[in-house]
C-alpha cells in the first residue's frame, strides 16, 4: 500500500502524469466520433485539468457493438472461470502498481483529500476487485428437490452486455463494486464514469487492457448524463444497468429501461442517514468520534453520511461539547496536502447547493454551532465543517440530501420518538445506533428501515456483506457480496426427464 508524501511529493506525481483524455473502446484509446470534449476542473483550483472525449450516442453503440461481438465470441464469457479469475487477480496487481498515480488522479479531479484515497479508496478498490476474482470459481449452481424421475438443474449465466454508471465520490470505489462482480461473472462491461470524474475509470481499463481483459470487454464512455447516460440506459443491446448516484437521475433509468428493451436496472440512490444516540451510549467520546467520521468523511459527499444526528435528551449537550471538540481534529483545506482531511467541494454548482441549504438552515430557525461558511482559498471551493443545533424534523436540512458537510442535530425524549423520527424520511440507505442495551440494540435495529444499520459504530459492513437501500434509496439488487453477482445473471432451470419404465 502506498504511504503518505509531502505536499510537494503528491504536487510532483501530479505533474508527471500523463492524463487519460480519450473514451476506451475495443481495447483501444479513441476520441469522440463527434470530436466533442468536455472540461474536467480541478476544484481545489478551479483550473481546467484538461478534456475529456464527450460521447454521444453513436459512441455508445460502438461499444456495445464491440461488447456484444467480444461476448457472442466467448472469448471472456465462456473462458474458465479459473482463467477469468487469474486475470482479475493480474489486474488488482496492476492497480497495485500504478495506486500512487490512481490515488493523486482521483484527489485532483474529485477534490477529496489524498489521505482518503492513499488509505482508503485504493485498498479498498484493491480488496474489492480480489475478493471478486477470488469468487469467480467458487460459485455453484443447484439441483432442485425433483424426485428420483427427474433432474432439475438452476445454473447461473452471464447476462451478456451490462452497463454501470458510475457517481463522482467515489469514482475508484463504485467503479470495482460494479465491474468486479459484472465481469467476473463473464459479462462484457461498458462503464459511464461521472463527467466530474472520468479519468481514473479511463486509467483503469487501460490496466485492465494490461492484465489481459480481452478488447471489447471493457469500455469506457465519457460524457454527460442526459447525453451518455441517457444513450446508455434507451440501448437496446445493455441488457442490464447498475447505477449509482441520485434518486432523481435513478428514475430516469428506469424510465430508460420501459421505453427501450425492459433491460434490469440496478439503482443505489440517495439517503438521509440517521445516528441514533441513546442516553445508555456510554462512551461519548467513541459516540463522537463515529458521528464526526460519518458526516464529515469526503466533505459529506457520501451517500451515507449520518447527516441527522437523533441524540436522547439529557447527553445531548455534552454529546455536542465532543463533537465540537472533535471536528477540530478534521481541518479543511488544499486535497494534496496530506495534513487535511476534508478537500474541495466537486464543482460549483453542489458548493453553491450546499451553500443554499446552510443559508435555509438558519432562515427556517436552527441555530449554527459550528462552521456555517465558506473558506477562502484562492479559487478552491472549501466549507466549513458545519453543525446545526434546534433541528426539527420538519426543517428542510432535515429532510433533503444536502451532500455535503453539515450535520443536523435532533433531540427527542425517548427511544420511540427516536426511532420514529429516525424512519421519517423518503430514504433508507444506512442507520447507525448507540446503546449499551444488547436486547434494544438488537430490537431497534430491526424497527429501523434501512439497508445497513451499525450498532456502536459507524460503518457500511464489508465486502462481504451485500450493500443497498430501503423505499427510495435503492432498487433492484444489492452492491458487495455474493448477491452482486446475481444482479449481472439470468438464472436458468434445465429440466431432464429421467423416467424410465425399467425402473417403474
């Protein structure tokens, strides 16, 4: 794993990268057919990076043409899986060796701190891809319970041509949850990366191209969402898309998918995550110390940010004397520079979105106990950690997805209450819960609708465990696990009569 540098030593790797400009198709670097180009920023800066290649429709349907020759041909799909899987482990090498360059490609377009991506988002990409190659011959299918006159058979079988559209916090990171299980299970991959962050999806499968993916079976088409995305998700040659990103643009896909060929559409959309803090928590600083981690991690640019603080009445003040006390341990500031933890905001329009909703905060009554404004940094576009007390569920900043670094706090007088106001939301993505009451952890836990709930912690489980959303937070199928790999199969019963007079 790659160690922290200087400042000046991430600024020197910046510099001599040779940036990934063009869309990958076949194998292969190629522009747009339509020469078109547009601008990825950097914004700590607000400089222009450089072009990406935009792609249109016609871009798209080249890959998928190549993508669907590369599946008919066998040459991925009906390969061993012992011969995939050595090849998806040759790939986690070569992102091994080229994770320095990943990771400071990823801080530069994204903004996000180089801390979280040399110790978090490249081992994690890396562990991710590995523990989805080493799945690839260790799946079995089953035989049904048919009697001694027949034979059923329920086997697994790539679907053919699969697309995964990618978010912008965490390129790296969604781009191994979707392609691990896609192509492990013998599909050929088209992958739309976020028009933010186009460049490390693009350098990767370059890799993969290295590691011996066959042409054709990974592609890359940059662009913009009601452009590319919009292509991707009415061709009817995708037999199924794995989108990440917001509940607005998830119902897009699925519309996409009834107007064109009904393909399988895979959402992991938007949450409003609660933490819950009883009175028998405990230990507040460890309780403190998650809550600031799960709403300042990536700016609160994550989709299970704990941005509704729930905290029974009675600790709550002293609960926010150490949260006070441990944001201070997050400084905000220039993505390079190892010593900070929070980074830029991706773009100017979610700054000024986010912005907007600190500006409603107060207006609508909350009172502001932490940050609340922007930091000056040359053109860079930095918030401050920010903490609202006297929240009420009704508030605004309570209800919406803000997507940054804001943390609403609630207090309620009992356990009821705060289960209920932690449900009372469109979303259902991730729930976090303090107690020191094993049976109320336990009971609680199973009340909260959410896909994953931690208990005296913050977390997301691990690779192991499936990840995905409750009511407006997710359809269609689970991210991690062995269920990721269904979501990219058709399940197939083979039927054999085996009757035979002889034997009756």
């Amino acid at each position: 794993m790659s160690v922290l540098l200087t400042k000046e030593e991430f600024e020197s790797v910046a510099g001599g990268i040779t940036l990934p400009t063009e869309a990958f198709i076949n194998g292969e670097y190629v522009a747009a057919r339509s020469g078109k180009t547009l601008e990825t920023i950097n914004p700590a800066t607000g400089q222009v990076i450089t072009r990406i290649a935009s792609c249109e429709a016609d871009d798209v349907d080249r890959a998928v043409q190549h993508a669907r020759k590369a599946f008919d041909s066998g040459v991925w799909a009906k390969k061993h899986p012992i011969e995939r899987k050595t090849v998806l482990l040759e790939l986690v090498k070569q992102v091994a060796e080229h994770q320095r360059e990943l990771a400071v490609l990823e801080s530069v377009e994204s903004g996000k701190p180089i801390r979280d991506c040399v110790e978090i988002d490249l081992p994690e990409t890396m562990s991710c891809l590995q523990w989805h190659a080493e799945v690839t011959d260790k799946l079995y299918g089953q035989v049904s319970p048919s009697g001694e006159d027949a034979l059923g058979l329920i086997v697994k079988e790539p679907m053919g041509v699969v697309a995964c559209v990618l978010p912008w916090n965490f390129p790296l990171m969604m781009l191994a949850w979707k392609i691990g299980p896609a192509l492990a299970a013998g599909n050929s991959v088209i992958v739309k990366p976020a028009e933010e962050t186009s460049m490390t999806a693009l350098k990767l499968a370059e890799l993969a191209r290295e590691a011996g993916i066959p042409p054709g079976v990974l592609s890359v088409v940059p662009g913009p969402g009601e452009i590319t995305g919009r292509a991707v998700g009415l061709h009817p040659g995708i037999n199924a898309v794995s989108f990440t990103g917001s509940t607005e643009v998830g119902r897009e896909f699925l519309r996409y998918s009834a107007d064109s060929n009904l393909k399988r559409i895979v959402l992991e959309c938007g949450g409003k995550n609660p933490c819950i803090v009883l009175a028998d928590a405990g230990q507040l600083d460890d309780v403190a110390t998650h809550a600031v981690l799960s709403v300042f991690w990536n700016s609160g640019q994550n989709c299970t940010s704990n941005s509704r603080l729930i905290v029974e009445k009675g600790i709550k003040e002293p609960l926010m004397e150490k949260i006070i006390e441990k944001t201070a341990e997050w400084p905000t500031g220039y993505p390079l520079d190892p010593a900070n933890r929070l980074g830029a905001i991706v773009t100017r329009t979610h700054f000024d979105k986010i912005m907007g909703y600190i500006d409603v905060g107060r207006k609508e009554g909350a009172s502001v106990v932490l940050g609340g404004d922007r930091i000056e940094e040359g053109n860079g576009l930095y918030i401050e950690p920010t903490v609202f007390d006297g929240v009420t569920p009704g508030m605004t900043i309570a209800r919406d997805e803000i997507f940054g670094p804001v943390l609403s706090v609630i207090e309620v007088n009992d356990v009821v209450e705060a289960v209920n106001t932690a449900n009372d939301t469109a979303y259902g993505l991730q729930a976090s819960l303090f107690t020191s009451d094993v049976t109320r952890a336990h009971r609680i836990a199973r009340e909260l609708q959410a896909g994953t709930v931690s208990v005296n912690c913050y977390g997301e489980g691990d690779m192991a465990t499936p990840f995905g959303g409750y009511k407006q937070s997710g359809f269609g199928g689970r991210d991690k696990s062995l269920m990721a790999h269904d979501q990219y199969c058709e399940t197939k019963t083979i039927w054999l009569d085996l009757s035979d007079p002889a034997f009756e």
